[in-house]
C-alpha cells in the first residue's frame, strides 16, 4: 500500500458530500516548517554559545588551546546532530502534512508516524489571520468560535504558538499564502452569504432568524 491510500480523494478522510468541492490544496514548505515550528536554528545557536561558555571557562582555567577548542568543537557537533536530527524530523512532517480548503470547510491532515484528519466546518470559523515571513512563506492563522473547544497539543505544530487558552489552528510556512488566504476568505463570505440568504428565507417563511450577522473575514496582517 503507498502513502495515504487510505484517502478516497487525495487530502480528504472520505468522500465529500454532493456539492462540495476542493478549492486549494497546499503543505508546509519543509524547511520553513523546520526553522519555525521546530525551531532548528534556535536548538543550534543554543549549542553554540554553551560550546563558547565551556571553551572560554576552560581557557581562565590555563588548559591548553586544543583543549579549548576541543571544548567548542564538541558542542557545535552535538549542536549539528540535534539541529540536523529536528531537520528530518521537520521534513517527515511537513511531507506528510495536507491542507485542504472546500467550499465548506478547511480539512487539516497533520501527523507523521500517527496521521489524523481534521475537519474544521466554515460554521465554526470566526475568521482568518495572515503572517507573512521575510523568506516569502506565510502563516495561516484560524480563529475558531470560542464555544469549540480545542486542544492545543493535539493540534502541535499547526498551531499558533503561545494561544494555550484559545488554540489556533494554523496553516504554516506555506509558498503561495497569499493566494491561499484570498480563496479561503472568498470561500468564508460565500458561505456567510448563503446562510444569511437560508436564514431570511426561513424567517420569511416560518419567522425564524438568520444564523449569523458577523462574516468571517480576512482579518489584517498579524503581528
């Protein structure tokens, strides 16, 4: 069996009802996904300057310059090893990452040795936050109704960092985020429109009132 057979449509847990259709597919560009969620360059640097404490502590002691530098070298190398060994395992996950955006929901196929799908429906959507990064790669952040209920491990690393309290799920370190943000936010105000249009129907016909008077939104840039 190859990878992600499973799936009867690529990105998908199951087929999708009639009616829905697949607007934007994309994953975590590897590296990015690396640096940020796995913080590889952080773990190196860290390395790095205990190698310099204990090189410069070995130095006041008298010892000799191999010793110093045998002191730094030795930290940098396990430095190299960690940071490389975050690297793979940032590439297993960004490869193995999905993100799938419907005319009706947004499905988030995260995990690497255990995979889960997980379906985040528009209704439950508030709205959407950008991040842009200097290396051209972009955050999608998910402000979901305060009423769900989210884990924040579960969702480790699509996450946005710190939001303990009131996860948000995050699309990360995508190539074309811009372009991502704009169909998801079009696709947001087309489902808000055609609930509000249900919702006057019912209320014209049965009394009853509109669902929701407040449109998930591409929010500005955030910070």
């Amino acid at each position: 069996m190859r990878e992600h057979d499973f799936e009867p449509i690529l990105g998908l847990p199951e087929r999708p009802p009639e009616g829905e259709e697949i607007l934007w597919q994309g994953k975590p560009a590897w590296w990015s996904f690396a640096k940020r969620a796995l913080h590889v360059r952080k773990v190196f640097i860290f390395f790095c300057l205990i190698g310099a404490w204990y090189a410069y502590l070995a130095w006041q002691e008298g010892n000799s310059v191999n010793y110093v530098v045998m002191e730094l070298v030795g930290q940098v190398v396990i430095g190299l090893l960690a940071a490389g060994g975050l690297a793979l395992i940032g590439r297993w996950m960004a490869k193995n990452s999905l993100y799938t955006v419907t005319n009706r929901r947004i499905v988030m196929r995260i995990g690497a040795s255990w995979q889960a799908s997980i379906n985040l429906p528009f209704t439950q959507i508030e709205a959407v936050d950008l991040r842009k990064h200097r290396d051209g790669r972009s955050d999608i952040m998910i402000r979901i109704d305060p009423r769900e209920r989210l884990s924040f491990l579960f969702f480790w690393p699509h996450v946005r960092p710190w939001r303990l309290h009131r996860p948000e799920p995050m699309l990360r370190s995508l190539p074309d985020g811009g372009e991502a943000v704009r169909i998801l936010s079009d696709a947001l105000q087309r489902h808000l429109a055609e609930q509000q249009g249900s919702g006057k129907r019912r209320k014209d016909g049965r009394g009853a009132e509109p669902q929701k008077s407040e449109a998930p939104a591409y929010a500005n840039d955030a910070r």
